[in-house]
C-alpha cells in the first residue's frame, strides 16, 4: 500500500512525525503543493525564502511539487491514497484543510508547535489569557521526544510539474533580498554556530540590536525547516531561549482560541480608540526616513535584508502605532510582505501587543521614546550607523539624536516628521479618551 505525505510548513526530514505516519503506510509520494492564496499574499522575499526551501527539500527526497488550489491538487494526487500531514492551525490553514479533508482522508500527525494549539490549558479547561501563566503550564506539561530520522525512506519519483518548478524558480532569482542559506542543513549548522558561541549570554545580548546575539532561526521556524521541539531537546527548559520559543506556541495558541485575532482587536478595551490616516508619514515610516535614527535603522533592515531584530520590531512598531497613532494592521500588514519570517501568529500578535490590544494587557500608556529607546540598546550607535548611512559620521550614541550636533544633518538625513514629546501626550490622551467611553 501506499500514502502521500504532503509537506506544508514541515519542510525537513529530521524530526518529523507526519513523514514517520505516512512512511509507517508503504512507500509515500511527497508532495508539496504552490497555494496560490499562500502565494500572492506573501510578499516577494517570503515568496523566495518559501521557494528556495521547497527546492533545498527536493535536493534531499524526491519531491513532486505542483501548483493549484490543493482542494483541486491533493485528492488528484492522492488518487484515493491516504494523505498524511503536520496539523495546521492558522485560520485560513484549517479552512484549507477541512476542504481539502471533504475529499481525501488526511490524517495529522503533529503541529508546527512544540506543544500544538489548544492543548495547554488552566484547571477548570480554559485557555489561559496571559503568557506568563501559558508559559508555566507550557513546561510542566512538556514535549514529546524528537522523532527519530527515517533511514531510507521509501520515496516514489515525482512526476515533474515544470510549471510550479518555475514559479519557485522565479521567486529565487526575483529576491529583493539576500536570503540566508536555506534547507535544514544550514538551519541545524545555524544552530549549531549559535548554541555555541550564543546561547550562554543570549539572555543579556538578545536586546542588543547591535549585537548578533539571537539565533536568528525564525525563519526556519517558520517553514518547518527545524521543529522547535528539536531544540528544546538540546537546551534547558527554563532557559531565556526555551522561554522565547514558549511566546511562539503562545501567539499560536492564542490564534487558534480567536481566529479573528489576525486582523481585529483582541481585546474590546480600545473600541472607541481613534486612529489617524496619515499618507505620507506612514510611507516614511516604510522607507526609513521618520527621522529617528532607531526606528529608521529598523525599517531599512526589514527592506534591506528582510529581517528585523525584536527589540526593533518593538520601537519600529511603537512609533507607527502611537506616535503616528495608526492602527495596528496597516503596520503588521507591511511587516508580513517584507519579513521572511512573517507569522501571522506571532507578528500580528506582536503588534497587537505593543499597541495595547492584545494579550497580557499590556499598559496602553507604554510609549517607547525612540531616543532613549536607541542609547539604551545600541550605546554606541553601531546599529544605526550601519544601517543609516547618512548619520555614519556621527560619533558614538551621538547618532540617536543628530539634532544635537552641527553635523547632524550635512548628509540630508530627514528631519523629525514628528514631535515625540507631542505624539506621546497626544497617544495618552487618546487611549484615556477610548477607555473611558466603555
Ligand atoms: P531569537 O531571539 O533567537 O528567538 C528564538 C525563537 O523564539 C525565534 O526564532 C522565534 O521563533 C521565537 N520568538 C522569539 N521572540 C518571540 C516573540 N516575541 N513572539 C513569538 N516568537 C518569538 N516572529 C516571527 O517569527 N515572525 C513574525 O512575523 C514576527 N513578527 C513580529 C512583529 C512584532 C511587532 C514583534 C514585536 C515581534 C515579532 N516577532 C515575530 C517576534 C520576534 O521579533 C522574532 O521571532 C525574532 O526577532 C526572530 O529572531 P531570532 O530567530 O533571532 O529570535
């Protein structure tokens, strides 16, 4: 007998127990299929990143990759096979999977998570609505072991599909950025380099943008390409890092309670909040030239490299939703057709945090000041001198406010757009205003 296995955001063979169920069927046709919903609603270098993984996988096992809707492409694949996958959770994942479930029998084995949605719950059975209760729960119920590698999988030949080859193709040579080398070799190299050199002192150095302290895995965590249950295997369950891995299955968790979470307030308690449109400002904030050394720096990685740190992510995300009071889902927008690691759990949760709709209410009045913000994280200013060329002369935290030097602006870096010290007592007042009308 015989089964498919189709790969989704799992693309790797250590590690993964929907490869070991399909397998455990006979010999198993690996299929990846081209979703042109997934497709078109990721930008051009999540396209490529997707892309040059799919093609890293098909390096590896013989991969028959096609292009269509996967209601359409599944069950003609399956030709009545048994369809084997990693359960997925995002809303638009699980109306995927139950059109293409009314066809074929799809059985899931696992989840993207080291403890899948949904499972960790509080004693009367309710999901638990701040992290730091999700997080004890999360390791007193533990992960399961990583799965074991299959030796010599029993992998039919692909049919070639040229069309969808060249669609992946396409995307690699269009990147708008340089990605990171992909396929799960580099992904264990990666981590590998890290837990060495990194992981010790990752507590202090990953607020550090000017530091390559974190692991930068995420994109690889994103796709699938390592399984966060690999690495928990290999470090200290009550380390910094276990902890930030934690916030991932949390964001997800918390997705799959509120699938309306992606695009809408999580919590009601800004309803009546008033949000401003400003054109031009925003596409300063996109391009990098708000005039605040920080936030500038951010938004030119993101473009530049498709990557943001978080600390970053944080300022860069303040900064549009408070000082330029524009509501959240314009900027997780943005940052999910740049970033090569976009989630929509962790990125539009992540934005919802900072602006004070989300979990673990988050104080509204939490304004991060780009300034202080940029000397207190990057004391030296080597972030942002390496990312805002204009400003590369100025010496030391100088950078963070050029107004306070002579030379701050003879390379036409742009002045403030906006009065921090204004926006802020503007976003405070707005926030009180909105909680008062409930
Ligand atoms: P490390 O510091 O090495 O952390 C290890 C892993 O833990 C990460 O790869 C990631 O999987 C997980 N993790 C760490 N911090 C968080 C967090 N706050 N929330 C969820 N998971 C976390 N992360 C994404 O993976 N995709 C996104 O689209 C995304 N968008 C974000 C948007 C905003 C506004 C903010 C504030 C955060 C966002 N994050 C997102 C979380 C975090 O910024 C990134 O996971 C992190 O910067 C990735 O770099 P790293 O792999 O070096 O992280």
């Amino acid at each position: 007998s015989s089964a498919v296995m189709w790969f989704r955001r799992d693309l790797r063979v250590r590690d993964n127990p929907a490869l070991l169920a399909a397998l455990a069927d006979g010999s198993v046709t690996a299929l990846f299929v081209v979703d042109p919903a997934v497709w078109s609603g990721a930008g051009p270098a999540r396209r490529a990143w997707l892309a040059a993984n799919v093609l890293a996988l098909a390096e590896r096992i013989p991969l028959t990759v096609h292009h269509g809707d996967p209601a359409d492409v599944v069950p003609r694949v399956a030709h009545g096979r048994r369809v084997h996958v990693s359960a997925e959770t995002t809303p638009y994942g699980r109306r995927r999977d139950e059109a293409v479930g009314a066809q074929v029998e799809l059985v899931a084995t696992g989840s993207p998570y080291a403890v899948g949605p949904g499972v960790v719950r509080n004693g009367s059975g309710d999901p638990y609505q701040v992290f730091t209760a999700f997080a004890r729960a999360w390791r007193d119920r533990g992960w399961s072991e990583p799965a074991p590698t299959p030796r010599s999988p029993d992998l039919e030949a692909p049919e070639p599909d040229g069309r969808a080859l060249a669609l992946l193709e396409e995307a690699i040579a269009d990147a708008p950025v340089a990605l990171p080398a992909a396929g799960e070799d580099a992904a264990w190299r990666r981590w590998h380099d890290f837990r060495r050199d990194g992981l010790d002192s990752y507590a202090t150095e990953r607020d550090r943008p000017d530091h390559d302290g974190t692991s930068r895995l995420s994109p690889y965590l994103h796709l699938g390409v390592l399984h966060p249950r690999s690495l928990l295997a290999d470090i200290d369950p009550a380390s910094t890092y276990a902890t930030e891995l934690c916030w991932r299955d949390f964001y997800a968790d918390v997705l799959w309670h509120h699938p309306a979470s992606a695009w809408a307030d999580l919590r009601p308690a800004l309803k009546g909040m008033r949000y401003d449109d400003p054109e031009d400002a925003v596409e300063a904030w996109r391009t990098g030239t708000t005039g605040y050394p920080i936030v500038d720096a951010g938004m030119r990685q993101l473009l530049d490299t498709g990557w943001m740190h978080n600390r970053v992510r944080m300022i860069t995300a303040s900064f549009l939703t408070k000082d330029l009071h524009v509501w959240w889902p314009v900027g997780a927008r943005h940052f999910l057709d740049l970033l090569i690691d976009g989630d929509v759990a962790s990125n539009n949760h992540g934005w919802q945090w900072v602006a004070g709709t989300g979990t673990d209410a988050s104080p509204y009045f939490r304004v991060f000041n780009p300034v202080s913000q940029g000397k207190r994280f990057d004391p030296q200013g080597d972030y942002v001198r390496r990312w805002v060329p204009e400003l590369d002369h100025l010496p030391g935290a100088t950078v963070h406010e050029p107004w306070t030097s002579h030379l701050g602006y003879e390379r036409d870096y742009p002045l403030r757009i906006v009065d921090h010290g204004d926006e802020r007592r503007e976003a405070l007042e707005r926030y009180r205003a909105a909680r008062t009308v409930h």
